[in-house]
C-alpha cells in the first residue's frame, strides 16, 4: 500500500498577500485586487496596511469605458517589516 501526500501551500491572509504584491509591484485598483486575491473590500485592507505602518496615495481614473475606479499606490513600508 502506498500512501499519497499532498502538499498544501501556507494559506495567506489577504493584508499578507498584499504584502507580497506591494514587494514587486507599487499600484493596485479594486478590480486587479479581486479577480487576482479575491479581495472584495481594498480599501479595508489598504487601512489594515496603514495601520502597521504603510503609506499610500490614492488617486481616482477613469477606464476606457469612462468608469471611475481608486488606484492604490504604496509610497512607504514600514521600517520593521
């Protein structure tokens, strides 16, 4: 009898995935947050960054559709992290 072993990757917190996002990439908007993580409220978790020590800017834009979205911009990460 042979015994199989699966291999489960930790599973992130959403404020750690956007963690790992922010290490290679500074912009994010609402959208790419839930179709890539599955993140429903960003700017729950943008406050969640900001209150370990995150800093962000935010600016509204308009899609070629004329819809206006929030892009997030990471300015500075906290100097313990």
């Amino acid at each position: 009898m042979v015994a199989i072993v699966y291999f489960m990757p930790p599973i992130l917190t959403q404020k750690e995935m956007l963690i790992n996002h922010f290490q290679t990439t500074p912009t994010i908007s609402g959208v790419e947050a839930a179709s890539v993580y599955k993140i429903r409220s960003l700017p729950r978790r943008i406050l969640d960054l900001k209150e370990i020590g995150y800093e962000f800017k935010s600016e509204w834009r308009k899609d070629p559709t004329g819809q206006r979205y929030k892009r997030y911009t990471l300015i500075q990460s906290p100097t313990n992290c």
